[in-house]
C-alpha cells in the first residue's frame, strides 16, 4: 500500500513538473516576441519575402504565443516549425523533424 501511494505521488510531482516546463517554454516565447501590437507587425507578405533566401516550403503561417509561426519544409522535405519575430522578422524559435 506504502508503494502505490509513493507511485502516486511521484507521478503526480512529475506531471506538474512537466505543467511548469511547458509554461516556461510559452514564457520564453512571449519574452522573445514580446507584446508587440498587431498594428506594428510586419505583414505576412514581408515576413515571406524575408525568409525566402531560407529556402522553406512554407506551407502555413500563424500567430503563436506574440509570434508569427511558419510551418514549412526544408529543402530535405524536412517539416519545420520556426517562430519569427512578428516586428523584425528575427527567428526566435525552431523545431525541426529529425
């Protein structure tokens, strides 16, 4: 009985453990962005055309956490998820498939 209740309790510690990691991660987005007004960001025609040289398939844009989201693919057909900045169109954020 001793053991279930530690089981318990250590896989309830884990998963909100695992709770606060996932808010810092969307924390650190948001400072890397930060709050910046939609009037001030670059339109998504800009943001294409500055990441165009990366040579990505992009296949969506979206607005995540105060930054402007790209999902695409690599010249490899590798799927990439890329966080921009939405005011300097700076990367901030990558995810590759591996």
């Amino acid at each position: 009985m001793k053991s279930i209740t530690l089981a318990a309790a250590a896989i309830a510690s884990i998963t909100v453990m695992g709770g606060f990691a996932s808010a810092a991660h969307a924390d650190d987005d948001r400072r890397r962005c930060g709050n910046v007004p939609i009037a001030d960001w670059m339109s998504e025609a800009d943001l294409r055309n500055r990441i165009a040289p990366l040579g990505l398939e992009i296949r969506d844009i979206d607005i995540d956490d105060g930054c402007y989201e790209v999902e695409a693919r690599n010249k490899d057909g590798r799927k990439m998820e890329i966080k921009f900045h939405p005011q300097s169109g700076e990367q901030v954020w990558i995810d590759g498939d591996n």
